[in-house]
C-alpha cells in the first residue's frame, strides 16, 4: 500500500509541476531566461573590445 502512495504522489507532483512550466509560468520569464547565455557572451566581447 505504501508504495501506491508514494507512486500517486509522485505522479501528482508530476502533472503539478507540469501544468505550472506550461500554463502559469509566463512566457516574458521563458524568453528572458533563454536570452541571458547570450547576454553574456555580448559582455564578454564589449569587455575585450574595451580593453583593447
């Protein structure tokens, strides 16, 4: 029985953090966060093009 139980619980956090990434997290956050890597090269390349 316990298992059961642990299985339905996992399951449950499954779709609950499932339903939260697709549906209530917004996309403005997605798209900020898919952009920093690339913020951060473009740091990087104006801190050599000053240093230069």
């Amino acid at each position: 029985m316990s298992s059961g139980l642990w299985t339905a619980f996992a399951m449950l956090a499954f779709v609950g953090i499932t339903i939260w990434v697709f549906f209530i997290k917004k996309k403005d956050d997605f798209e900020e966060q898919a952009h920093l890597p690339l913020d951060e090269d473009d740091k990087k390349e104006q801190r050599k093009e000053g240093s230069s």
